[in-house]
C-alpha cells in the first residue's frame, strides 16, 4: 500500500526521438558537468584566470574521469553488469563510480594544469564547490533509472519504486529511503559551507578548500551508504564505499592539516648579545725617540 505522500519516479528513463532514443541519465550528466565547468570558470576568472585553460582541463577531466568512473564500477560491480559483450560499456544503463571518476579526472586535470603554468593548488580550490554541485545534479540520473535508492521506508518522502526495479527481498516495500535526494541535499549544502565558511571566513591557503570539499563529501557518502540497499561487496560488516568514505575524510582532514601548517623559515633569533672584548695583547715598547741637536 503506497503512502498517502510520495516522491513518484519516472515511468521513462528515455525519450524516443525518431530512431534516437535519448537517456535521461546522459542528459543528467551533461548538465552536470556544465554547472560544474561554469562554476569553475568563474571562480578561476575571477581570481585572474582565463577560460581557456578551463576548457583545456574540462576536456581532458570529463573525458578521463568517465573512462575512471566506469573502470571504478566494472571493477568493483563487475557481476551486475549485463551479460553481453557491450555489458563494460554500457554507461547509459548506470553504473558510474563516482571515487573513479573523480579521482583520474582530478589527476588529468591537475597535470593538464601544472603544463600550462598555473597553480595547481589554487586551481583545485576553484573547482572543489563546482564538483560538489556536478555530483548533486548528477544524482538525478539515479532518480530516472529508479537505482541506488535506500530502504524502505513510510517517511512522506518516501521514493515510490516500480515492482521491477525492486530488490527480490524488497519486493513487498513500495516506497523507500531516496538516497539520492539526501546526496543532492548534502552536496548543495556542502558547497554553499565551502565557499561561505571555509573560504570566506576560515580562508585557507591553497588547496585547503579542496581538502575539506573531500571530507565533507565524504562524511556524507558514509551515512547514505548505510542506507542503501543495492548489491555491495561488504568487508567487516561495511559495505565498500563505506569503508573508501572513511578512508576519504581521514585523508580529507590530514591534507587539510598539513596544507596549513606554517612553512614559512623563522628568523634568526635577534637576542642581544654582550659585546665580546678585545682579546689582550702583550705591549710592546715602542723606540725612543731622541731629540736632535739644535
């Protein structure tokens, strides 16, 4: 019986167009990487920048960080894939890991940046709340393939889910916890507190704000993935990317640490110290000097 309030999902996750047929989560993630290259550009402009360098590193980023994110999945998820020779390519059916995507697309990027001469350092800061932003926009293309989401639950915000994409031992459950809404919620927040706390007020030395921009995600991912209910490899209890979370907001709080630490050389001491006096030596008598005669 479905709750009197509901968050419904979508009966499609395609348009037909013709012979095109059109994936919403391919369009979800376009977007996606729009925000975040308009946010970037932006905050790099505005710090003397220019776009082109942007460009250049959001082409070799998104390209690179696909190739990441569905190499991150095939590994790890490799007995969900489809059993057919396309099933490792077949990104328009989900299945993006987000720790690969952005991690090769972060390293492309960076080299990409230091190349061309620019701070790499300042350059990660100006990303960090534009890749926060691209990942809650990108958690829409979970809500049109009706995958990733929690479990059940009778909240009014509860995400009704088609019979057939339910889980076997869910099967009974109508609605559920919708991960991907509390991801969207947390990222959005997260970047407004990068910007309006972290870099404003805090004002860390490069790449401080990205430091946190890990961490903070990551505190995130952990609570939402025990919620979530697809298929995990699980070690000690913990599902695997809870486990990659933790591990992101320990490296997330060190890097920030040592990024802040003072490495400036400290001056030599300028204590006054007692003149030393000359040492003695033995006199000499000088010659006589005799007068002559007048």
């Amino acid at each position: 019986m479905l709750p009197l309030l509901s968050i419904p999902s979508p009966s499609s996750s395609t348009i037909e167009i013709g012979p095109l047929s059109i994936h919403f989560y391919g369009l979800t993630l376009l977007v996606a990487i729009a925000a975040a290259v308009a946010i970037t550009g932006f905050r790099w402009t505005r710090r003397g920048g220019d776009w082109d360098l942007i460009f250049r590193v959001a082409v070799w980023g998104v390209a690179s960080g696909i190739v990441g994110a569905r190499l991150y999945h095939v590994i790890t998820s490799w007995n969900e894939l489809p059993d057919e020779w396309w099933g490792p390519f077949a990104i328009w059916k989900g299945g993006l890991g987000v720790w690969g995507g952005i991690g090769l697309g972060c390293l492309v990027g960076a080299i990409v940046a230091h190349r061309s001469g620019a701070s790499v350092a300042k350059l990660a800061d100006c990303v960090a709340p534009g890749l926060l932003v691209a990942q809650g926009i990108g958690r829409f293309g979970n809500w049109w393939n009706q995958e990733l989401f929690g479990k059940p639950t009778d909240l009014p915000w509860g995400l009704r889910i088609d019979p057939e994409n339910r889980p076997v031992n869910y099967l009974d459950s109508a609605t559920f916890h919708p991960t991907f809404l509390y991801e969207l919620l947390w990222d959005f927040a997260m970047a407004a507190v990068l910007v309006y706390v972290i870099e404003r007020r805090l004002r860390p030395r490069p790449p401080g704000v990205f430091a946190a921009y890990i961490a903070l995600y990551c505190v995130g991912r952990f609570f939402e993935e025990l919620l979530r209910i697809d298929p995990a490899h699980h070690i000690a209890g913990l599902r695997l990317n809870a486990w990659v979370s933790l591990l992101g907001v320990v490296a997330g709080v060190t890097w920030y640490v040592l990024s802040q630490r003072d490495r400036t050389p400290r001056p030599r001491s300028t204590r006054r110290t007692r003149p030393t006096k000359p040492p003695r030596t033995m006199a000499v008598p000088g010659e006589r000097r005799v007068r002559p005669p007048e």
